[in-house]
C-alpha cells in the first residue's frame, strides 16, 4: 500500500474524528510526488502550483473519486464530496 493511502487510512480512523483527506498525486519525467491536504481549496492550490509547474497532477477526494487538472473546479463545489 503506498505510504499516503496509509496516511489516508489512519487520518480517518483517528479517535473517531474523521478528518476530510484530499490526495494530491503528480508525475513528471522521473518525479513522482503525492500530497494530503485537509481540504479542498487547499489541495487545489498545491495541484495548480504544480501543474504550472508542467507536473500531470490528479485530486482524489475522501470519496476516492479522482479529478483531473481540467476537473479542478468541480472540487470546490459540495458535489464534489458526495
């Protein structure tokens, strides 16, 4: 299991308090890096950084959906959490 989804995991069995985990995932050439951020905004300001950057970057929300770049914006919105 790769390190952030047992980040994911833990973060979300914590007491019993359930923290809302955003997984930012971005690749380019050789690099790969993967990101948690507590929300949403948040995670979408790291993704842009990122793809400015010329990382291909995706969100995954605490549902496990995955958004790509031009999906971004959905993010932002309450849908994007059902």
């Amino acid at each position: 299991m790769p390190f952030y989804e047992c980040l994911a995991i833990h973060d979300r069995r914590s007491n019993g308090w359930t923290n809302m985990t955003f997984i930012i995932e971005a690749t380019k050439d050789d690099h790969r890096t993967a990101d948690i951020r507590s929300s949403a905004i948040d995670a979408v300001i790291l993704a842009r950084k990122l793809a400015a950057d010329g990382f291909a970057v995706s969100i995954q929300n605490p549902a496990g959906r995955q958004y790509s770049a031009d999906q971004f914006k959905l993010l932002l919105t309450n849908e994007s959490l059902n």
